[in-house]
C-alpha cells in the first residue's frame, strides 16, 4: 500500500505507472471506443451491483411475510436487515483490503460463489436464528464483491468523464436490480417469501461464469499483508454497537448493560485507532482521511444509507400491517423511486462532469429531506396522490442525483493502489449507516403489536429521526473546512 495519497485533478485521466493500461491487458478505457471485452467487463461489474440492490429490495418487501410466517417480534425482524449489513459493513473494509492484496478478479469472483450458496441456504431453512445467519454470510460476500467491483472499474477506467460515463451505466444497474427487486419481491412473496432468497443464487452463478470468461486475469496488486487484528476489532465494534442499540429500549438506555456495552464499543474504536497507527500495513491508513472530499461523502453516504433502509422499514410495516395492502401493493408504490434512478442513470455521469459531485449530492440530499418530512403526513387511512406518490418520486430524485456522484466523489484523487480502500470505506459507510439507523429506528417502534387501521404514535417518531440523520447528511454534503479541499475540482 502506498504511504501517502495521490491526488489527482479531477478533470483529466489520473497519472499512475501504467497511464494508458490500469490493468496491464491491452483494454484501454479509451474515451472514443470501448473494447468488446471491455464493455463486458463493465457489463459483469454491473451484474454484481444488480444483484445486491436485488437482494437488498426482495427482502424489504418481503419481511411482513417472514414475520407472520416465523413469529418474529419487530425487534427481531430487523435483524434479517441488520445481518446481512452488518456481514456487509463490518467486513467491507477487510474486503477492499484484500482485494488490493490478492487481486481483485479473484476475490470477486470467489466471493460471488459464496453468495451463491448463501443465497441457496436462506431460501432453505426455517429457523430465525438459521436465516439470520444466511443473511450475515451472505453480506460477508457482498462485503467482499463489493470493493472489488468497484476498485475494478476506478481503475480500469481513468478518473474524469470516462469514468463518470462508466459509474453513470454502474448505477443504472444498481438502480434497475433495485426497482426489479421491488416487483419481483411482491409477485414471489405472494408464492412464497423464500423464493425471494432463491433467486439470486442462479443469477450469480451467471454472473460469475461470466466473469471468469471476460474479467482480465492480469491486474494490479498493492504490496504488504492483511492487517486481522484491525479487521477483528472494527467487525466486533460494529456488532456489538448495533447489539447494543437495538436491546437498550428493553434493557434500558441507562442500564448498567446498555452502558457497560457502550464503553465495551468505544474500547473496541480506540483499540482499532491504535493498531492502525502502528501496524506497519494497517487495513485503514488514516492519513487518507486528510482527504475532505472524501470524509464528506463516506458522512453522507452513511445519511443516505441510514435514512433510507429505516425507511423502508418503518414504511413496509406501515403498508402491509397498518393499511393492509399485499406485498405486491407495496412494490408498486415504491416503483417510481427505481425507475427514477434507473432512467436517470443513464445521463448521471453527465450531469457529474458538469454541474460537479458536490452540488448534485446537495440537492439529492434535499430531496431525501423533503421525502422523509412529507410522510410525517401518512395516518392510518392511505393517502396516495398526496403522501405516498410524491415521497416515492423525492426518494428517487435523491438516488438519481447522489448515487453515483457519491461514488465518483469517494474515490476521486486516489492512487490505484488505494482504490480497493477507497471503495471500501464508501461501501462500509453505506453499510454502517444502515445498521446503526435502522437499529436505533427500531428501538424507536419499539416491540408493541401493531393493529391493522391504527398507526402507532412511534411511526411518527420514528419518521422524525430518519429526517434528522437525512438533515444531518445535507450538512455534511454543504458544509466545507476553512481550508479549501486539494480535491475540489470534483470529477469535471
């Protein structure tokens, strides 16, 4: 790993010791014409993200069904949420790492088979607890394809409009796996729920017979070695946190367990900033966070994160056991949101090289604030052309304008030995958002059972907070250090 950071203009290719060819195969990223294999590179990096926003959106509609189906209290039920983002989050970082280190064709498509299997063994079972555990090994491959797709595509193709277009079609895909996940979540969860944790097993198995055939096996690898202890101290800290925060309302916010976990977590952080600082090849080197530009998008990719799975949670719940409306009911009303970003994704890395990442990613985070404040309106009878239409649209609004400026914005400046932590950081925000949010949201509803026709006051509470963490991410998207970022020039 490099030991310092190599920024870069962002307006043109960034330099490296191979310039022309990141990879050493002969596909050049070149602006004018794509290779065949290069765009099938591109087209299985796409697959993989597809996948995830698959998975991540069947299960959310999904979850009402699993609930009814296993007797989960609501506690519980997030859990299905939580441990497959923890798996993610926790270990992200360890999979940026190593993807730098073992080569990032390779821990792609290793981890794409365990997906497979993970995917296979939760459509399967029938124990909570079982599950559960499915859906932590299933985010501990996706913590590992993850980083690695990306670091593939930031460097294979160079940093300025090239890549912009590149992440533009990436979000595309991440976007249409996201609104399919929605419809295709309500129709199988009609048959049955576990057909949702079916089927992405095929769907990677192709993905990865694919990958073997056009991902090129020459790639550049960092030097150094894998750092297990910080891997081991940040993956604990992070569980145990989460752990914490969704037992406290039980076992009390000032219990001498609640505080005595809290002080375990912050135990855990210190000890991780101090094997960082001395190990001599640490999975995060902290001098990246010099970096403003990117400390400012991992803050507002957790917001975005963090705001949007507490959402959809708090909002499945609303539709399928307040109102009572099918699964399917309920994918259909958060389709615009997908087609938004879907349809959009395809002139994002224009709308990047011109107006800038930082400014898009205000105004996505804008429109999150709207969505979330408007459904404080929601009450036990639906009110779809006034509450529910218009907070699906702002949310696909906010997707389309900083999904992938946000990428383009973490990685921006970056030398390619680093991309793969990069990469990592951005996914493991996304990720830590989400299971620190969702988990206090949850605590927020609470255990109470929840009766068709009567909306539960801690609905509303609960909404507030998204809102705040939305608040939160759009000061940290506008606010600058008084000194100016070297990275400024943001992907222009």
């Amino acid at each position: 790993m490099a030991s310092t950071t190599t920024f870069a203009s962002t307006d043109s290719p960034r330099t490296s010791a191979t310039p022309n060819d990141p990879q050493g195969t002969g596909d050049v990223a070149d602006p004018a014409r794509w290779t065949p294999r290069l765009w099938g590179t591109l087209l299985v990096l796409c697959a993989v993200l597809f996948l995830d926003g698959l998975d991540i959106s069947m299960v959310g509609v999904a979850l009402p069904a699993i609930q009814s189906d296993l007797g989960l209290s609501t506690a519980s039920l997030q859990w299905i949420v939580s441990g497959y983002v923890l798996g993610y989050g926790g270990l992200l970082l360890l999979g940026g790492r190593t993807a730098d280190l073992l080569g990032r064709r390779r821990v792609l498509l290793v981890a794409l088979a365990v997906f497979a299997g993970a995917s296979v063994l939760g459509g399967l079972v029938d124990n909570s607890a079982l599950l559960i555990a499915s859906r932590f090994v299933k985010g501990l491959a996706a913590a590992f394809t993850a980083p690695a797709g990306l670091s593939i595509l930031t460097t294979t193709f160079p940093e300025g409009p090239v890549r912009n277009r590149a992440l533009g079609i990436y979000t595309v895909f991440g976007a249409s796996g996201f609104s399919s996940g929605l419809i295709l979540g309500g129709l199988l969860t009609e048959i049955d729920w576990r057909v949702t944790f079916l089927l992405p097993a095929p769907l990677a198995l192709i993905a990865l017979v694919a990958g073997i055939k056009l991902i090129p096996k020459n790639q550049h690898r960092a030097q150094g070695r894998q750092d297990l202890l910080g891997a081991a101290t940040s993956t604990a800290a992070l569980l145990l946190l989460v752990y914490t925060v969704v037992n406290a309302p039980a076992a009390g916010w000032l219990s001498i367990r609640t505080l005595g976990s809290l002080l375990l977590v912050a135990a855990l952080a210190a000890a991780f900033l101090s094997i960082e600082r001395r190990v001599a090849h640490p999975l995060v080197r902290l001098g990246i966070f010099t970096n403003r530009t990117l400390v400012r998008a991992n803050l507002t990719a957790m917001a975005v994160s963090g705001g949007y799975l507490s959402f959809q949670f708090v909002f499945g719940l609303y539709l399928q056991r307040v109102l009572g409306w099918s699964p399917l009911q309920m994918a259909l009303s958060l389709l615009p949101t997908g087609l938004i970003v879907a349809t959009s994704g395809s002139v994002a890395g224009a709308l990047i090289t011109r107006y800038g990442t930082r400014r898009l990613i205000a105004w996505g985070m804008l429109a999150f604030v709207a969505a979330y404040a408007l459904f404080l309106r929601a009450d036990a009878q639906p009110d779809v052309a006034t509450v529910i239409l218009p907070t699906a649209l702002l949310l696909g609004a906010g997707f389309a304008l900083t999904f992938s400026a946000l990428n383009v914005q973490a990685t921006s400046g970056i030398a390619d030995d680093e991309q793969g932590l990069a990469s990592g950081l951005v996914q493991t925000s996304l990720q830590v958002g989400g299971a620190i949010a969702l988990a206090a949201t949850t605590a927020v509803v609470g255990g109470d059972r929840i009766v068709a026709g009567h909306l539960p006051g801690t609905f509303q509470a609960a909404i507030g907070l998204v809102t705040v963490i939305s608040l939160l991410g759009l000061l940290a998207a506008v606010l600058r250090g008084r000194t100016a970022d070297r990275t400024e020039a943001e992907a222009v």
